[in-house]
C-alpha cells in the first residue's frame, strides 16, 4: 500500500470498568497501537500531497458499536502540546483532519483525510453509536480518543517562502558588487552595479509572482 494510504482496524470490546463502557485499541499491519505519526520526508511524499486513511471497526463479544452518521460528530479534532495531553472531550474541529466528503460513513468503516499542513501533535476522538442508539444531541456516544502526530514533511516550523529568497538575492547581489568594488580600491563600476540590482529585481518579481501561487491539494499525483 502506498504510504499515502494507511489502513487501521478499531477494536472495541465491552469493558464496564472504561469511562465509555468499552475498551479500544488500533491494529495496522500486525502492530498493536500503532503510533498515529505523519511525516510526508519520511513517507517520500510531496508536500501537495495526504495521507488518506482507512479505519474500520471491528466489535466482538457482542459491543454492537456503529460509527455515528454525522460527519460533524463522528470524528473530533484538536491541536494539543504533547502525546500525554488531556484527549478530546468536547466537540472540537481542524481544518487538516476531516472526514473524506468524497467517501460515505458507514457502519463499521469511515475514510478521513490527513493533510498534514502544520506540525503538531493532535487528538481525535472517534463517536460511536451503540446499540439501538441513533445521532442526537442527547445522544451517550461511546467515545475513542487517540493522540497523534503530524511532522508537516519534516520541515521546520518556519519556512523561508520565495519572496525571502527574493529579498536576499536582491540585497546580496547588490552589496556584494558594491563590496567588491569597495575592497578593490576601485571608483564603483556602475555598468556592474546596476546590472545586479535590476538582476536582484528582476529575482525580486519572480518569487513574488510564484510566492502567490499555491499548489493544488493531490494525493499521489
């Protein structure tokens, strides 16, 4: 499987002694709780690209749990400041982590979208229904809450965007010949000078005219 697309079984087992009434757990790939970490200069993926996953829910001794209908409900979302951060319990959302829209819920499978835009720990928080319940606002969901991580690709928090780059070029094309000029005992070339200044501008135009440009959301393209 691509590393763009991950595949998790939810497990859920009746357990009076859980806050929700059931215990949880995730498999991937044979690993019991896998970490729920991001990283698209790990993965080899562009930054254009997402991670879309797969989780499915698998009940036994009879939980009878359903994945809520709502895509407002079933799936929560928050940035928190570290793994070992107080879950979701609340009603929350987040811009990079959303229920696919191109996908439908069903019962026991639900396809979300990871953009992996920033670089943060998060928690979800899964809302099941259980048996015989239906969504509502009095509804008692059972609820599913994992941390994980994003890496945003790895990059830095702060990234230099093109018209940084454009400045710099800009002031260092024109110090440096005035520099070099300078260090020569020389009067200032001015053909020279002026040549890396309107280099530096021309430079300057470029990124501020690709710094606009955003690229368009894949995935595997």
């Amino acid at each position: 499987m691509a590393k763009d697309k991950r595949s998790i079984t939810i497990h859920a087992v009746a357990d009076s002694s859980k806050p929700s009434g059931f215990d949880f757990w995730m498999m991937e790939n044979g690993v019991q709780n896998p970490p729920l970490e991001f990283s698209k200069n790990s993965d080899n993926l562009k930054k254009s690209q997402y991670y879309t996953l797969s989780f499915k829910l698998d009940s036994t001794n009879n939980a009878g749990l359903r994945f809520s209908r709502d895509p407002k409900t079933v799936l929560w979302a928050k940035y928190v400041p570290g793994p070992t951060s107080p879950c979701v319990d609340s009603e929350c959302h987040l811009a990079e982590i959303f229920v696919d829209p191109a996908t439908q819920i069903q019962d026991h499978a639900i396809t979300v979208i990871n953009v992996d835009r920033t670089r943060n720990f998060f928690a979800i928080g899964f809302n099941f229904l259980r048996p015989g319940d239906v969504d509502g606002p009095t509804t008692d969901y059972a609820l599913y809450d994992p941390i994980g991580g994003n890496q945003n690709g790895g990059q830095p928090f702060v990234e230099y965007s093109a018209v940084d780059i454009g400045i710099a070029s800009f002031g260092g094309a024109a110090t440096g010949a005035a520099v070099a000029n300078w260090t020569t005992a020389a009067a200032i070339d001015t053909p020279t000078l002026i040549g890396a200044i309107v280099g530096g501008l021309v430079g300057l135009g470029l990124a501020l005219i690709l710094g606009r440009v955003r690229p368009t959301l894949t995935n595997g393209a």
